[in-house]
C-alpha cells in the first residue's frame, strides 16, 4: 500500500542501512517511540554509510534540521536509508531517511529525514582525508 498523497514512483532515498523493531521500553509517556530513539538509529546508519565510504573510524559533527513527520509506534518496524551526498576533504554529508512499516499491515511512511555530517578520522582521532572512491 502506498503512503496517501504519495506515487508509485516515490520511495525511500538510498540504501536500506539499519532494520530495527520499536519495543515498549522505547517509548514516552503517550506511547510514542522517542524521538531520540529514532534519531541515535539514523545516526548509527549514517556512521555506518560513513564508515563504508571513508574506509575507517568516523564521527558526527553535525546533523541538519530534522522534522519529525510522523510518529513511531510500538510494534512498527524502522528501516533507515543511506546515501552519501558529497564528500569534502576530510568530511562528508550522509542524507539519512527513516521510514516505518506499520505494526501488522504493509504501510510504509516516512517518519523523518535529515543530513548528518561526518568527519572521518584516524587512530588518534584527528582528522584524516577521505579517500577516493575505488574505480569501478
């Protein structure tokens, strides 16, 4: 089922990166999944997407404006996508998606987006080049 307002031709930007369940000990008091929660998830899914493309240890720095859009619930399944939007000399932005499956149905929304911007960093945690993308 397609989100309402939405077109078969729109869907999550990226790769799925991070696939994880809502679970009741990750809520607020209106039973709504926190939206830290989400945030600490699209935040590890990015580190992840960072670390692929810099070839080791990379930090946050910063993160976009972020909207949440909708809620999550308990039960719904948050799947975060991954796409690396440009790259700098030492830094790189990651746009970060995450969407919701509903508890029990085939609905998926998305729930919030956002830019997080890594810095890739050596052993002794200074920053270090990004390297150039392997040739194809």
């Amino acid at each position: 089922m397609i989100e309402p307002g939405l077109t078969p031709d729109e869907a999550p930007r990226g790769s799925l990166t991070v696939r994880v369940n809502a679970m009741p000990a990750d809520t607020n008091a209106n039973g709504d999944i926190f939206g830290g929660w989400v945030m600490s998830r699209m935040d590890a899914a990015g580190g992840i997407a960072g670390v692929d493309r810099a070839q080791g240890r990379v930090v946050t720095i910063a993160v976009d404006a972020m909207t949440f859009i909708r809620p999550v619930k308990v039960g719904d399944v948050l799947s975060v996508y991954t796409e690396v939007e440009s790259v700098g000399r030492t830094s790189m932005k990651i746009h970060v998606e995450a969407w919701a499956r509903r508890f029990r149905t085939t609905l998926h929304e998305k729930v919030t987006d956002a830019t997080f911007t890594f810095v890739a960093i050596d052993e002794e945690g200074r920053p270090r080049p990004v390297p150039k993308p392997p040739e194809a």
